[in-house]
C-alpha cells in the first residue's frame, strides 16, 4: 500500500520548488547539520506555498521514467527516410516526349520537349503545361511519370514523360546549439539516424556525458543524454523531414548533504547511476551521526507519475512538474534492494538527518565550557 501525506492545495509546479523547500527547511536546522527528521516532514506538512508529498520508497513499484526526458527519443520514433517519395518542397523536373506523327510535338523540330522545373506544393500537387494539376506528394518519381503521360493522352499520340528530383527541399532539417557547424542539412537515401544529423553538423562541441539532445517534431519533442544514445539504439531514432535538432548542456549531477561522510555534488557517469550508488558516492552515512531510518530524495516530477503514483488524481491532464520527497528506511533490507533498482536522476537532492541522539549530544556540548588553561599568578 502506497504511504503518502497528500496536500489539500494543488503542488506547486515547477522545477524551482524543491530549491525554494530546500531554503525554507534552513530555518530550522539544529546546531551544524541541517534539519532533522521530524522538523523536515513538519515542515513540509505546513508549508505556506502546499506541500511536497512523502512518499516510502518500498511502498510502491516506482516508475521510472529516463534521464533527460520522459521516455526519451524513443516515444518519436519513426520509420527510415525514403528518398525515392517526393514531398511538399521537392522540386521536379519534367520533360515529355512523343511519337506520334500527328501528336503534340508533329510540328516541332524536335520531338521532346523539357516542361522545366516545378517546386511541390504545400498541398502535395504540382501545376505542368498541358498535363495539368497533378498529385505528386506520396509518389515515386516512375510514378509521377505514368501519371503525366496519362495526362498528355488526350493531346497526344504516344506519350512519355521523364521526371527526376533537382532538389529535396522537402528533406531539409535543421542542427543547432552545442554543435560545431550548425545548419541546415538534407536528408539521403541511406536514412540518417539523430546521431548522422550531429556528426553533418561537425559534432558535439561538448563531451557527450555532458550534452543534451532535443528532437521537435511539429508540436511534439523529446529529449535524452547523449550518452544514452550512444549505448541504446532505440534512442538513435530516424531523423524526418522537418526535423529540428538541439543539442545543450546537461547538468546532469546530483547533490547530497547531511550526514554523509563525503556529500557534495557529484556528476553522473554514462549510464544508469542507482540511488545506492549514489549514497555510496558521498562516502555512506556516518555511524555516529546519520538516521539511517529516514533517508531522503527530494525530486521534481513529471506530472504523470506523479498521477501513477496517486500523487495526482487520474483526471488531472495537465503538465508540468510536481515535488516529491522520497523516503527510505536503511535500517529495512526491503529498502537495500529497492535502492539497487531505483535511478537517481539530475538535479536530484540527497539529505540524511542527524539521528536523535546526536542531536542530544550536539545541543549538550553547547553547555559545556571548554577547560581553560592554568595560568599563573602574577608574582607579588
């Protein structure tokens, strides 16, 4: 059964909360460690801006969606580019032939005749002397052709037509941001993949483990670490005409503090970084400090799992970002194992309070005086 202190006011929304909790909770630090267990959940449950549900990291199977975008690249997959199907944008040009001796070409000296070059349009239809408006979108360039000299039938005896590509301006994307030579670039035939786009833009200009890739596709994008590419195929999706390619710096590190023996900010290493790896990155909990039974993630998630996790009624659609404060027990072997499963992410937040007893013993040392040295007595 999921254990979760829900808000009776909408969570706040946006990344920004978690930082803006973080700096509330300060207020009621005990001497020299940051808040403890029961100061930091009553806090939360009082907060004046609504409050950041808490959530038992063992009393849900968490979905967990990838680092650097939900479902990354994978959720626009599409097929190979085709570059035998002329697109809205393609320009094609047309020359007809006949041979007949009383057809449309009889008086002429020759008996073809180049029509010229004419540009797709938006719609798909491309306007030619005598052949009219035809469909051209969907089509091969053989099929364009049968098409017109169908059209030249009623004008002419034995009609043929050729028709080839003279530019692919239906093809074109585009590569910018943290790339070497940003531009725009055509689609081939072979069917490039998101990391081809980045190597015709001349390259990352920044270590993959560092950058972001963004693909907008019409009113739709996604996004993945660069070195999530690099390992899973599925996430090399094909590029589509119209593409949009962004590539930015990723913050992709996380922080903790508290009673850990080394906490910090600690930048991820390509691939999937656990929250027990984590917790062994910032050097384990101290012995004689940590409350190893209420450990904490404090997160911003995607409105939909914090809907799966029933943070969010079902019929909540909207979007953005909801805090989330995870709690684990590492006193609970349940716990040891749920934390080898569960990915931390960026701009995640690690804290460990002081266990009660050290904050007895913290707030008793304030009361003893330090032993001042013998000095002696001026002589008389």
């Amino acid at each position: 059964m999921l254990r979760a202190h829900f808000p009776h006011r909408r969570p706040h929304r946006t990344a920004a909360a978690l930082l803006l909790l973080s700096a509330s909770l300060a207020g009621c630090a005990s001497p020299g460690a940051g808040p403890s267990a029961n100061a930091l959940e009553n806090s939360v449950r009082i907060a004046s801006t609504g409050q950041a549900p808490i959530v038992d990291l063992t009393a849900y199977n968490m979905p967990s969606a990838p680092r650097g975008g939900q479902g990354g690249l994978a959720r626009l997959a599409g097929p190979k580019f085709n570059g035998g199907t002329l697109r809205p944008g393609d320009t094609v040009t047309v020359r007809i032939f006949d041979t007949g001796e009383d057809g449309l070409l009889s008086t002429a000296s020759s008996s073809s005749l180049d029509l010229g070059s004419f540009k797709i349009d938006e719609a798909g239809y491309v306007d030619l002397p005598y052949a009219g408006r035809l469909r051209a979108a969907g089509s091969t360039p053989s099929a364009l052709r049968n098409r017109i000299a169908g059209g030249l039938k009623g004008s002419s005896i034995s009609p043929e037509a050729t028709v080839f590509v003279s530019e692919t301006g239906g093809s074109g994307f585009t590569v910018n941001g943290g790339v070497r030579q940003a531009g725009r670039f055509n689609l081939t035939t072979q069917g490039e993949r998101v990391l081809d786009a980045i190597a015709m833009a001349g390259g990352p200009a920044s270590p993959s483990g560092e950058t972001e890739v963004t693909v907008i596709r019409g009113g739709d994008r996604a996004s993945a670490p660069m070195d999530r590419l690099l390992v899973d195929q599925s996430e090399n999706i094909y590029v589509q005409p119209g593409d949009q390619i962004f590539l930015g710096r990723d913050a992709t590190s996380f922080t903790s503090f508290g009673a850990f023996a080394s906490p910090g900010e600690f930048n991820f290493q390509p691939g999937e970084l656990t929250l027990a790896q984590a917790v062994a990155r910032s050097g384990g909990l101290l012995n004689d400090r940590a409350n190893a039974s209420r450990v904490y993630l404090l997160r911003s998630e995607p409105s939909s799992v914090a809907r799966s996790l029933g943070i969010l009624p079902p019929s909540d659609t909207s979007g953005g970002s909801v805090p989330v404060i995870y709690r684990v027990d590492m006193k609970q072997p349940a716990s040891l194992f749920a934390m080898q499963s569960f990915p931390v992410q960026k701009g995640d937040l690690l804290y460990v309070p002081n266990s009660a007893g050290a904050n007895i013993r913290q707030s008793l040392n304030l009361f003893q005086a330090p032993q001042q040295p013998s000095v002696p007595a001026p002589p008389q």
